[in-house]
C-alpha cells in the first residue's frame, strides 16, 4: 500500500526549521511512509517582490530565491539517491498563483518541467479592495490590514478567496500536462478563524467551492489534503474543510494527504486522522 506526504518544505523557504532534508526523510520512513513528495516554495516573480505588499519578513521569507534554486534541485536529487532502496521521493514544488503574473509562473514552471513530478498550486496573495496583492497566512494582523473586510464582511473576502482559486485551477490547466497537479490547502482563508470568529461559507460560496470541485475534477487534478491547520491555535481543521473533502471525495478528485512540514516533527502529522476521515466517507 502506498502511505505517501505529498506537501513538504525544506530549509530553503526561510519560515520553518534548518534542520537537514535527511532528517525529514528518516522521519517519514520511521512512520512507513513510501512516498515523500518535496514541494519547497518556488522563486516569486523578481518584479512581484519588486512591488510587493507586506511585511519584509514575508517579502524575504514566503519562499526559496531564484539564486537558490540550483542548489534545491541538488539537494533533492542527493536525498533521491541516498534513500532510493527505502522510499520513493519526488521533485516538486509549491507555486504561488499570482493573477498578474501567469505568463512569468508559466514560463518558469515550463524550464523547469523536465525535473518536476509534481506540483502544488496554492493561494497565499490575494488582491485587495486597493489592488495591491497581500499575503493572507503570514500573521492575523497582516490579514486585517489587507483585508480589514474580513471583520464585518468575512464572505466577501472568501469570495475574493474562492475566485482567486478559480483562476488558479484555469492557470493550471495551461501547463505541460504530463505534471501532476494538485490544488494546496483550497480553504488556506480559514487559518486565523477563530481569532476572528470568522462564519461557515455561505451559499454563494459554497456554490462557488462547487464549481472549483468540478473544475479540479474535468481536469483530473488532485486535491491537496493538509494537515497543517490541524496544529495551527486558530484553525484547527484540515484544509479544505471536511465538508468539502467528503463532497470532492464523493466527485472522485483524487486526495492526497500533505503534512505540509516546515520542521521535521511535523512530518506526516495527523495522517491516520485524515486517511481515517477519507475511509469514513467511503462508506
Ligand atoms: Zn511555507
Ligand atoms: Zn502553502
């Protein structure tokens, strides 16, 4: 049986652990993982974070630099061939959909595509009521600056959320089809809700999250199912929410459990959880 991570980082994303890549394999074969799926957040676009909104820290920090990119692929094929006789690990990375820059992702993932298994497509900018494109996972604060919406009109910003999704599914589907695609942690707006107390979606969302699964679906992309807010104070839930993985998983979409792990312990966290979550609804 396979028992695969399909959502991990490394050192190079300069917001979780140094610890060694070796480390993170070690752990995921002591759980008896079979498969690892490396997926360190791609190089922005150079003129994004020319222009970019935020803090510095998330300037700096959200993902690998360009500079560095030769060096990840290195690493990643080092720990390929070191474990190969004990667990399968894949090349991938995150990408940031960025809706002003579809031409520039699209080119790098094209030069990159003889290297790359598998790729997780995720939303972590959004453009505000200003036009500017803020990150909306880096701190809450960060959040209610961009988006001060989300106090009293929290399904507007899942709208803009849900929408910014959409067009990242529709950017997917114009890329080299022989890369296995998956959609990251598509309900990522929901990891400060209980610092904001934010509501269940509504039904002009939900219709919309209806439309993204059939979208995910026609293209026979998968869907990421992450862990990570499982262990974050003011989410604590999978992402996308378990309404949403029963309804994809009732369409047939593909779920592929991600710890998402920016530190070594966090590798395969709460996987019997979640697979057990999956079996249920199968019944
Ligand atoms: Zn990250
Ligand atoms: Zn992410």
């Amino acid at each position: 049986m396979i028992k695969k991570d399909g959502h991990t980082h490394t050192q190079f994303s300069h917001h979780g652990s140094h610890e060694p890549l070796d480390d993170y394999i070690e752990r995921a074969i002591s759980l008896g993982f079979t498969e690892y799926v490396v997926t360190e957040h791609a190089p922005l676009p150079t003129m994004f974070l020319e222009h970019f909104t935020g803090p510095s820290e998330a300037r700096h920090g959200s993902a690998m630099l360009i500079t560095e990119l030769a060096a990840y692929q290195k690493e990643v094929k080092r720990v390929q061939l070191k474990y190969a006789d004990q667990i399968a690990i894949k090349s991938g990375f995150e990408l940031d959909y960025l809706e002003n820059y579809e031409t520039e992702l699209r080119q790098f993932i094209i030069m990159q595509a003889d290297w790359l298994d598998e790729l997780v497509i995720s939303v972590h900018f959004l453009p505000n009521h200003d036009k500017l494109v803020a990150p909306i996972d880096f701190d809450p604060d960060t959040l209610a600056k961009y988006f001060p919406e989300i106090h009293s009109l929290p399904q507007t910003v899942f709208k803009n959320y849900f929408n910014t999704v959409q067009k990242s599914v529709r950017f997917a589907a114009t890329l080299p089809n022989d890369i296995v695609v998956r959609i990251g942690h598509m309900t990522l707006i929901r990891k400060y809700q209980k610092y904001f107390n934010l509501p269940r979606f509504d039904v002009d969302n939900q219709l919309r999250i209806d439309d993204l699964l059939m979208q995910i679906k026609n293209n026979h992309f998968q869907l990421d199912y992450n862990a990570a807010g499982l262990s974050k104070p003011y989410n604590g839930e999978t992402y996308p929410t378990l309404d949403i993985v029963k309804k994809a998983n009732d369409l047939g979409i593909e779920l592929v459990y991600g710890s998402d792990a920016h530190e070594v312990s966090a590798v395969g966290q709460f996987y019997n959880m979640t697979v057990s979550d999956i079996l249920k609804k199968e019944k």
